[in-house]
C-alpha cells in the first residue's frame, strides 16, 4: 500500500464518492435517469444512456474496485450476469476450466448455457493445483475458480492457480463473493479479475440482486463495458445505491460474521449430532494452513454434515433464527439445504461424488448476539 492511501475501511466509506458537486449533498445520489440532455452532437457530460453508464454506477465501481485493489470496476444486475460476461470475453471453441465446486448457478450457466454456444468446459477439483494443470488444453483462456467454495469450502491456491493460467496466456478469475475483499484480495495474489455476487456480502442486507467484476487489466475492462453497453445486464441506480450503502459498513460487518463464525463453527466441532464441520477457519479443515496464508479472516459461511435429508429437514425446520432461505452474506442468519436448494442444478452424481449429500446443511451466519444464534441451533439439532 501506497504511504498516502487510505485503509480498508476509509476506503470502504469514501473511495468513488465526493459530495454532490450541483448541492453538495453527501450521500451520492440515486440518478434515477435513462438519459441525458446532450448541448449538441456529441456534446455532454460524459453520460449519454444509463445502459453505458450512470453516475450512481460509476461511484459504485470505483468504490469496490479500491477495495478490491483493482484499477476497474464494471456493475452487473447479478453475479451470475457478472460471471456470464466475463466467459462471454472469450469466443466459441476456447475452453474455459471451472471449478468442479462452484455456486450451482454458475455451474449451470457454464453447463447448459454457454456449452451451447460452442464455449468448451471442464469442471476440475482445484484444490491440487495439479489437477488444474491437467486438465489445461491448448485452447485455453479462461480459468474460473471460487475460494472458499460454495457450499463445502474448499479452498484454492490463488497464487499457484494464477501462475498455471498465466504460463498459457489465459485468465485466472476469482469469484471473491464468500471472503469478499476484506479478507481476501485475489489480484495481489496474481489473479486478473475478481467477480462478486454483490447480493452477499458485499451488500449485506438481502435485499439487492447485483453482480461486479474488479480488474486491473486493460483488454478485460475494454471487453466488460462493451459487454455492458451490448449485452445490456446492468444494475439500476437503486440497487447500486444500495450496494454502495453497503459497502460503507463491509468491514465492521465482516468482523462480526468473522466473530459468530467462528465461535458456532467450534460449537459445532464439539456437538456429536454434527457429523463433520466445514469452516476454513478450524485447524481442523484439510486446507486451514493454506487459507490462513491467502485470507485474513473467514466471515460467516460453514456447512455441516447431519447423514440425512430427514435430520437436515428436522433441523431447518426447527430453527427460530435461522431462517430458511436460498442467499447469504446479509446481517440476518439464514440456513439452507445446498443439494435442494442453491446446488440443485448441478447434476446429482457429481453432487454426491463431491460431499454435497442431502444431509449437508449450510449457514449463513449473520451478525445477530451470538448465544442467542447458538441457544437456537442446539435448540433445533435433532438427536
Ligand atoms: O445470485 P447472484 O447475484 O446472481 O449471484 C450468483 C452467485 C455467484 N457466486 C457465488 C459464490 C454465489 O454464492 C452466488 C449466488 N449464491 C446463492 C444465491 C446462494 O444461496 O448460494
């Protein structure tokens, strides 16, 4: 970091934002506009249609891209819209590795989408940084890799990943959506773009749908607002108004998932009605010694095993608190069952081959006291 530049969280609540220059309001406004007044052919203010860009839009891309450490920001009106730009950069008969462990959504984009439209996938385990290797071919160029993975976290060597990618002239790009920056900055471990689910974390209040990519590289950015202006998934000025609220608070509110996180995993660990725990932040994750070295924290995802979709259903059933739901990353704690839910669509014999069983339960930890987020998970896990 630069001697002058500010920290994590000043950056949090001003980086892309001054005051109104027309009123000097504080808050940037939601310019809630699909044009703009033009003194003569091509003369403007540098907005022309809210499709290419908006002001609120702009402030929430340069926001997120200082937290990110990235040059760029490009707002998307969802993550899996973010996620289908960046693929959609690369053309029919180029092969795209992706995680074999990735938000169901995404892995249905990649497998019955794009795959229809001549992209070439393979859906690798990254957490050997050989199996990337392998599964590397000559037309290669794009490698999509989420770290911690959705829901069972695992985690990826970012650095190693990056390498491999760059020894064949392809992209490595991070979906940051669970650390989000404040624990994790891909870029600094070589990645060449992050893409966020800003419905999460970044957010944090469960009620946006918003996707961003964040990027230092030229031809990615060239590429991404192209693919805003031409292909059209752009955020409203709301919702990036909303998200830029967010963001102002996302390293107070990561510490606190940070904090329940962890305590409930350890509770977790030491109940016998759980059968294994998965939460980078216990010693006793495969991968702990690796996630300590690429995050600083690790927020409010876990998952735990129950051996049934009886006890699983018992459980998200009885919860007071926790509130059955698909999302995650707002303040309030939500539960979820992954193989019924958000990883539906992944096909089943690749879910259970994984660990994605119908006994698999996943919690989103939100910021509540956090006895009382424990008294309700004893309370609920079924004998
Ligand atoms: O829902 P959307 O904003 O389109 O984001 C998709 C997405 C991308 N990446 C990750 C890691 C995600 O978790 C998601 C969305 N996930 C859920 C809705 C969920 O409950 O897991």
């Amino acid at each position: 970091m630069a001697d002058n530049e500010p920290r994590f969280g000043t950056r949090a609540v001003h980086a892309g934002q001054q005051p109104d220059p027309t009123t000097g309001a504080i808050m940037t406004p939601i310019y809630q506009t699909s044009t703009y007044a033009q003194e003569g052919i091509g003369v403007h203010k540098g907005f022309e249609y809210a499709r290419v860009s908006n002001p609120t839009r702009t402030a929430l891309e340069a926001n997120v891209a200082a937290l990110e450490g990235a040059e760029y920001g490009a707002a998307f009106s969802s993550g899996v819209a973010a996620i289908e730009a960046v693929a959609k950069l690369r053309s029919a008969g180029d092969h795209i590795i992706c995680g074999s462990n990735v938000y169901g959504g995404t892995d249905r984009l990649f497998r019955q989408v794009l795959s229809r439209l001549g992209l070439d996938f393979s859906f690798v385990d990254t957490r050997e940084p050989q199996a990337i290797e392998a599964a590397i071919k000559e037309e290669t160029r794009l490698i999509l890799i989420e770290t911690p993975t959705n829901p069972l976290m695992h985690i990826t060597d970012i650095a190693a990943a990056a390498e491999i990618a760059h020894a064949r002239d392809a992209w490595l790009v991070v979906d940051n959506t669970f650390a989000t920056p404040y624990f994790q900055r891909p870029l600094a471990l070589g990645a060449d773009a992050v893409v966020h689910s800003s419905t999460k974390y970044l957010n944090g209040h469960s009620d946006v749908v918003g996707g961003l990519v964040l990027t230092s590289n030229d031809e990615l950015i060239e590429g991404l607002r192209f693919m805003q202006k031409s292909a059209g998934a752009v955020p409203g000025p709301m919702d990036c108004w909303l998200v830029l609220r967010g963001t102002k608070t996302l390293h107070v509110r990561m510490q606190a998932h940070d904090r329940n996180g962890r305590r409930i995993a350890e509770w977790l660990e030491a109940d016998d009605r759980v059968q294994q725990v998965f939460f980078a932040g216990l010693p006793s994750h495969p991968q702990h010694e690796l996630a300590k070295r690429q995050m600083s924290g690790f927020g409010g995802m876990l998952s735990l095993e129950l051996g049934s979709r009886e006890r699983a259903d018992a459980f998200c059933r009885a919860t007071r608190i926790f509130t059955l739901a698909e999302s995650l990353g707002g303040v309030e704690s939500l539960i979820s069952v992954p193989a019924a839910m958000t990883h539906g669509a992944v096909p089943k014999e690749l879910r259970e081959e994984m660990g994605i069983t119908e006994g698999l339960v996943r919690l989103s930890v939100g910021i509540e006291d956090v006895e009382d987020l424990i008294e309700d998970l004893d309370r609920a896990l079924p004998r």
